[in-house]
C-alpha cells in the first residue's frame, strides 16, 4: 500500500479540482475589470472605454472596439448552439447505438457472469455495463461541450479588453490575453478532473467492489469527450478557414487591402472562426486526449493489482497525477503575470516558452512526489495476460518521459514554425521566385519536422512500455497532459491575441497599437503551433495505450501483421487519414469557393465599400460559414465513427486490431507535417510583413510580388493547420477508444463475414 490513506486521496483531488475552477474564476474577475459600461444584446455588459488614451485613440474607437466584440461574439455563440443542436442529436442516437450493441453481448441479461480478470469472482451483468457506458458516453460528451463553450466565451469577452490595454503598453495587453487562457485552461482540466472523479465515485454505488466492470464501464466517458471534440474540431476548422481563405484571397491578394480591414465583408466571419475552430475545437481536442488517457489508464489498473486488491489510491494514480498538474500550472501561471513583467516585444514569445519549461521542472518534481506517496514500493500490472512485476520508481520513469517527450515536440514545433529560426526564414526566401517554390518549400519543412517528435514519441513508447507494460504508455500520455491547464493557455493566448489586433485594425486605432496586437499574435501563432504538437503527440500515447486497453478487453492473444486479415486492417487503417484529409480540405476548398465568390460579390455590386463609405454584409459571410461548416463536418465525422463499428462487426477484432494499428502510424505522421507546414506558411508571410530584418525588408513590403506568393502559400496551409493537421489526432484516438468501449460486443458477435466464409 501506497503511503496517502483512501480519504485524503478523495479530499486531494476534489480539493485541487475545485482550487483549479476557483483560480479560473479569479482570472476572469481580474480581466473583467477592466472598465465597462453600457448594454449589448449578448447577454453581458459588453461595452468597453479605454482608460488610458492615446494619440488618435478615442472615446469613438473604444465604442467601436465593444461593437465589434459584440459582433464576434453573438457570431460564435450562434454557431455553437447551432451546432450544438445538431450533436444533441447525435449524442442520443450514439448513447442508443452503444446500449444495444453492450446490451447484446450477454441477451440484456440481469443476471450476475463471472469476472473476465479476476477469476473465480462474480461481476455485475452485461447490461449494467451497457447502461453505464451509455451514462459515462453522455457525461463525457457534455463536459467537452461545456470546455469549450465556456472556452469560446471568454475568448471572445476578452478579445476588445486586450486591445484597450494595448494602449498602456504591450505588457498590459499580453497580462489580458494570458490571463483569460488561463481561464479557459483551468476550467477544462478542473471540470475534467472533476468530473470524471465524482462519475466513478457515483457508478461505485453500483457496482461496489466490482471494479473490472466500474473502470469498462467509465472508458464511454472518453468517448464521449473525443466525439465531440471531432465535430468540434471539424465544424471549427472549415469555419474558420472558409472565411479565412476568402478573406485573404479576395482582399489581400486581389484588392491589396490589409488582413482585417473593415471593408473586408468575410473579415467578421473570419474573427469567430478563431473562436469556434482554434479555442472551441482545440479545447474539446484536448479534453478528449486527458479524458482517454485517463480513462486507458484506469481500465488497465483495474485489471491489475490495484484492481483486484482494491487499492483506492494506487488506483487513482492517474487522477491524482491530474490534481498535481492543476496545482504546478497554477503556480507557473503567476511567472507570467505577477513575477516577470513584460516592458517589450522582443520578451513576450520567451514568457510564454517559460511556461512551458517552469511548468515542466515542477511536474517532474510533483510527479516523483506523488509516485512514492501514492504507489507501493512493488506490485503488478496486467501485462497481455502476464503479470509484469514493477516498482514505483518505474511509473516515475514513465509519467516523466511522456512529460518530457511533450517538451520535445513543443520546442521541435517551435523551432520549425517560428519565424525567428531558419526553416521558416527559408520558406519566406523562396517566395521571391513565387509561389510555387513557397509551396515546395514549405511541404519539405513539413515531412523534415516529423523526424525528432516521432522518435521522442517512439523512446517515450520504448521505455514506458519496457518498465509498465500498457499501463506506462496510458501514464506517459497522462504526463504528456499533466500540463494542460498551461498548454492550453498559451495555446488559447493565440487566437486571443489574433482577435485583438483584427478588432484594432477594424476600430481605426493607431499604427502603435496595431504592432503591439502584431507582436502578441506572432508570438501567439508559434504557441498555437506548439499546442498542436503536444495535441498530436499524447494522441499518439493516448491511441496506443487505448489499442492495448483493446485488444486485452477483446481477447487478443497476439497481432501477428503476417496474417491476412490483420494485415487487410493494416493497409486500410493506414489509408484512413488520407482518405479524412481530403475530405477535410475539399470541404473547406468548397466552403472557401463561396466565400470567395460573395466576397467578390459585394465588392463589385456594393457602391462605396472600397472607399470606406458604407459597411459590407457580415452577416451574410457569417451564415455562408456557417451553413457550410455544419453539413460538411458530417462525412469525415461519419467515417471515423463508422469504420471501428464495420470492421469490428463484419471483420473481427483481428481485422480492427490492424485498422488501429494502421490509421495510428499514418495520422501522426501526416498530422504532424500538416500543421507544422500550415504554420511555417503563415509565419513566412508574417516575416515578410513584419520587416524586422534586413533579409525581412528586401522581400516586403506588403503587396510585393514576394509577399503575395507568401499570402498564397498562407492560403493553402489554412486547411493543413487548421482543419486536417488537428482533426487527424482525434481520429486515430477517437476509434481506439470507440472499438475499446465496443470491444466486447466485437468479440462476442464479431466477424460476421468471415464465419459465412
């Protein structure tokens, strides 16, 4: 046994789950302070005066500033209860889908069966677990609704605040932007924690010392978290990139105009689709991955000694690991905004890599802290039908080379999407011969910056598989993740910061202010990229660990790739990413189209929108957007969740085995390419715009040849980054977690082709 008794195990991790929601609400009372008057139609005091004006900046900008907020944040408010109506109803339809097929395996029987694991003991009936996956599939799915609801709302009540409090200087506004990602950080990772505690707390009710049953039954909240979190991140991205592409072609590149001048009809649509795509979706992408990971963990501990001992704590390893990372990111936050002030530019993108760095020194310490307090000194792990002998210092090993891993990838990410390094720098170079060798260019960095995160991720797999058997790799995807409260809050400081200076531009503020919300966004746009980096490597971690929970749940002795039908699964799995990718982006190329067409529309057709005199229709844009995003996130969003339920019916388990394997190896290498040529594109075209060097200024200014080529080549990353790159992690983690939740099902009734063969 573990030193922490069961009691103060419960009361530490719903204490740190709670001082996580508390400090998130404290984060929001200081960014709503500052000052606001007045009334908008959005549900909340929305108008906002600067205090400190400044040259040009008046009380009539200010005024603008809340019209355009208000603007944004009715628009992305509208799309999510839009959308949300339409996952309402899946969420009932699947809940259904995932009873019957549970219900079948024993005939809705209410009788007790014996344990699969522990032998010789009775566990509860199949149909319990049927109920209760159902229940835990509902829970999860509506806690990632709410991430990233309450996510998108404060981004959006915090984008005109951070272009007020540019007026006092770049280290105001970038306390602001931080801040309310904190928020949002906070708030996820403590209602995911939270949660996830009090549901098991609840199903033990039931089910009593039946843990084996309890832990299958919680993995539906897993899947719950990444179903949504695909429509999320799809719906999301084809959003924001339909208006983003039409924006940019139309108005940078033919009408030579800036990125978010207020001419511009898409520029509004644009503005909510970094809301709905990089906070909404990004949040409800990173709920999934702590929510499975966690869960992959749980089920394992279940069936090993923990499980059958019933050692609370031991068993709450991977929870109280959580509770530990809401506390190190708390203390990290306060470097960024009490201990080191931000006086320039140059100091805001080293912050934010601080965070990263502080927050992953004082995990380490917290995790070896709580693997000696939590974990006897010795004991065993299910281990494919073996018992693997481990001790405590191992899962130390384990939760640390994920964290580390993460910390890899981030500064590997950075190194290759930044503009400050000499990838990107080369990116930018090539775009004085065109656009064409921009592209060339920049799909060249994207394959080279898969090489170190795939091998940091293959040492993290070696080395928490050799000293834990499954149970390491789930606990290195929780290490990986123990960070995301911070993660996430540079990660949302991105879209933030990008929001303030497209509502600076928009509201006529001056020329100072506009490079203060440039700098904040140039540094927010490497951090996005990052955030994307840890998303797609603990996917990796989070995918194989729930492949492992699989096939022991399924029954599989071995997966041997020489056979026919674990190979079939294999080739197909591997196809599966490129199969959503082009689905993916044609829907936005598709989406784009029209944008493109009704941007050029109101150019063309509305008197005085060039010169200023009249506004263009938002609205318009913004419903084209919507309308789009919402019917074409269905098919990829369909064939994620169809083909796990296919293969394992009609094919077995062997077949679906190879499909995980397959899509798993494939989606991390082209998710990692995606988003990281999308990000060096952009951030090209930003150097170029930027001209902070001598190289810079010998390319620019805007509307050269040169930084037309870059504004293309930013262009046809947008889907890659925004859209494919990101959704790809939640595909291959989605159907791990999908065919584990079914696996008994599939092993009872699957393979219906090959038994009429």
């Amino acid at each position: 046994m573990g030193v922490l008794s069961e009691g103060f195990t419960e009361v530490l991790i719903l204490v740190a789950s709670l001082v996580g929601i508390g400090f998130a609400l404290f984060q929001w009372f200081l960014v709503s302070k500052v000052r606001v008057s007045g009334e908008s139609g959005s549900g909340y005091s929305d108008r906002l005066i600067g205090e400190e004006e400044e040259g040009v900046d008046n009380l009539d900008a200010s005024l603008k500033c809340a019209e355009i907020q208000n603007a944004i944040s009715i628009g992305a408010t509208s799309f999510l209860f839009t959308e949300y109506k339409y996952l309402s109803i899946f969420m009932g339809v699947f809940g259904a889908i995932i009873f019957l097929f549970l219900g079948s395996v024993k005939g809705f029987s209410t009788k007790s069966e014996p344990c699969t694991y522990s032998k010789g003991n009775l566990c509860k009936p199949a149909l319990a677990n049927a109920i209760f996956s159902t229940i835990a599939f509902l829970l999860g799915a509506l806690t990632s609704v709410l991430s990233g609801f309450l996510g998108m709302k404060i981004a959006t009540y915090a984008n005109a605040r951070t272009t007020l409090q540019a007026r006092k200087g770049v280290g105001k506004a970038f306390i602001t932007a931080f801040r309310s990602g904190a928020v949002m950080g906070f708030l996820l990772s403590a209602n995911g924690l939270l949660v996830l505690y009090v549901s098991i707390n609840l199903f033990k009710l039931y089910y009593g010392d039946d843990w084996e049953g309890l832990y299958e039954s919680i993995t539906g909240y897993g899947l719950g978290g990444s179903s949504m979190a695909l429509f999320g991140r799809v719906g999301g991205g084809i959003y924001t990139k339909a208006a983003d592409v039409g924006a940019d072609l139309v108005g940078k590149v033919e009408r030579n105009i800036p990125e978010d001048d207020p001419r511009n009809p898409a520029v509004i649509a644009d503005n909510v689709g970094d809301n709905v795509g990089d906070i909404a979706g990004m949040g409800s992408d990173l709920f999934g991955s702590y929510a499975e990971s966690s869960c992959a963990a749980l089920f394992v501990a279940s069936i090993s000694q923990f499980g059958i001992n019933h050692d609370y704590t031991a068993m709450s390893y991977p929870l109280i690991i959580s509770a530990m990372g809401i506390i190190v990111c708390l203390v990290t936050t306060l470097f960024a905004t009490d201990l080191f002030e931000i006086k320039n530019v140059s100091e805001i993108e080293p912050s934010l890599k601080r965070q990263l760095v502080i927050s992953t020194i004082l995990m380490t310490a917290g995790i070896a802290i709580v693997s000696f307090l939590a974990l006897p000194s010795e004991f065993t792990l299910f281990d494919f039908g073996t018992d693997k002998l481990v001790k405590n210092w191992h899962l130390f090993f384990c939760v640390a080379i994920g964290l580390w891993a993460g910390l890899v990838i981030g500064y590997t990410t950075e190194y290759y999407t930044s503009n400050a390094y000499s990838p990107v720098q080369d990116v930018a170079d090539s775009c004085r011969t065109g656009a064409a060798t921009n592209v060339i260019f920049g799909l060249a960095l994207g394959y080279k910056s898969v090489i170190i995160p795939i091998f940091a991720i293959a040492i993290a797999i070696y080395v928490s598989f050799s000293m834990a058997a499954m149970y390491g790799i789930a606990m290195a995807a929780l290490g990986m993740l123990s960070t995301i409260s911070t993660c996430l809050a540079i990660d949302a400081y991105g879209p933030i910061s990008d929001n303030a200076g497209g509502i600076a531009e928009m509201a006529g503020m001056s020329h100072k202010i506009r490079e203060r919300t440039d700098a904040l966004d140039a540094a927010g746009n490497t951090t996005a990229a990052i955030g994307k980096g840890f998303a797609i490597g603990s996917a990796a971690l989070v995918s194989l660990a729930l492949f492992g929970a699989f096939v022991s749940r399924a029954g599989i002795k071995a997966v041997d790739v020489l056979t026919p039908k674990v190979f079939i699964g294999l080739i197909i799995g591997a196809m599966l990413p490129y199969w959503f990718s082009a689905m993916t982006m044609k829907s936005v190329g598709s989406a784009a189209l029209k944008m493109v067409e009704e941007v050029r529309r109101q150019f063309n057709t509305i008197p005085g929108l060039m010169e200023g005199r009249v506004k263009p229709d938002y609205a318009n844009c913004v419903k084209i957007s919507t309308d789009a995003s919402l019917r074409e996130m269905i098919p990829p969003g369909a064939l994620v969740m169809l083909t796990p339920l296919i293969a394992g019916t009609f094919f077995g388990v062997e077949t679906l085995a190879g499909v995980l394997a397959g899509s798993l190896v494939s989606g991390v290498q082209i998710a990692i390419s995606a988003s990281n040529t999308g990000g060096a594109w952009d951030n090209a075209k930003k150097y170029i715009e930027a001209g902070v060097s001598e190289h810079a200024r010998s390319l620019g200014p805007k509307g050269s040849d040169p930084h037309k080529a870059a504004v293309i080549g930013d262009t046809v990353g947008d889907p890659l980054k925004d859209t494919s790159g990101p959704s790809l992690n939640i595909l291959i983690k989605l159907m791990a977690v999908e065919s584990l939740v079914f696996a008994p099902f599939f092993a009872t009734h699957g393979g219906l082709l090959f038994k009429l063969l």
